[in-house]
C-alpha cells in the first residue's frame, strides 16, 4: 500500500514538471531554442502585398505602413498566450508612436470572435481579418508550423529584423524594437 502511494505522488509530481515545462516553453522569450522561424527572402515584400478586411470590412493593404517599423501578429481570440500579450503590445504602441512604430493585429479568426475578445480588452493599433485563408500568408512569412502567435518585426527600410513564435512579452519585445528603430 506504501508503494502505491508512493509510486502516486512520485507521478503526480512527474506530471505537474512536466505540465509546468509545457507552460513555459510556450512562453519562450524569443531564445534559440526554436521560438524564432527562417525569415523568407520575401517575407516583408508579401506582407506589403496582403490586402485583409479590417473590422468594418474595408479591404486594407498592408502596403500602408511601409516606411514605418512595422510590428505584424498572427494571432487568433481562441489562443491564450495571443490574448495575454496584446496589452503589451498596446503599451509599446503608445510608447513608440512618435518613433514611427505601427502595430498591427492579423487574426486568424472570424469577426465575432475577434470583436467580442477586443471589447474586453481593448487595442490601439489595426486589427485585420485573415479567417482562415491567413495560414497561407502566415506560411509565406515564416510561419511554417501556424503556430500562434506569431509576431514580425520589419524596420523602416522594410527589413525583417526578427520573428517570434510564442508569446512575445513587452519586456522582451521592446529590445527587438529598439534594434529595429537603430537599424
């Protein structure tokens, strides 16, 4: 009976490392251990191309924000780490404005889900629409396992500077911004 119990609390204790590993690597600081993706060769010129409806359903161009340091997310209401990180994202909005910094939400998701989620927590920067046609513009700027979130940073002169898959925090992100604005 003592092993039993022994054995019990031995795999319970396995299980919660193991569960608490998951956790954080989902929340990977942007470290080499795989949270970055190969950059395309065109990956900002697709992003300038992509044309996606915004909330309203006008047709936007992403071609709009070329010449400022463009911060694009790949992001869905349904995914945790995507929803936890947009308060961040909005801080550094209003941080870097004046610098010429411009963020930009692509949901991978439908316009109801996307509007419920944005009334309890609310954004200053772009929302656009991709539903579910956004995993091919997601796959041709790196994203090649569609996991979310998945962030880009492109500095003034259209560069990918860096990419993230994961959760991306503000106190991680606003070093990698800084780069770019150096850039």
């Amino acid at each position: 009976m003592n092993r039993i119990v022994v054995f019990i609390a031995a795999f319970a204790i396995a299980l919660a490392a193991l569960v608490a590993g998951l956790y954080t690597s989902s929340r990977q600081d942007g470290s080499p251990s795989g949270s970055t993706a190969t950059i395309p060769p065109k990956a900002a010129e697709t992003l300038f191309a992509a044309r996606l409806a915004n909330l309203k359903g006008s047709e936007q161009q992403l071609e709009q924000y070329r010449g400022k340091t463009l911060v694009v997310n790949f992001w869905a209401a349904w995914c945790p780490p995507c929803r936890e990180e947009m308060p961040g994202f909005a801080a550094l909005q209003s941080k870097f404005a004046d610098k010429g910094v411009q963020f930009v939400g692509i949901a991978l998701d439908n316009a109801d889900n996307v509007r419920t989620f944005l009334q309890s927590t609310p954004v200053n920067y772009p929302q656009l629409l991709a539903g579910e046609d956004g995993s091919d513009l997601a796959r041709a700027v790196g994203n090649s396992s569609l996991a979310l979130p998945y962030t880009l940073i492109i500095d003034a002169g259209g560069k990918v500077r860096a990419t993230r898959m994961g959760y991306l925090p503000e106190k991680d992100l606003e070093p990698l911004l800084r780069q770019a604005l150096a850039n």
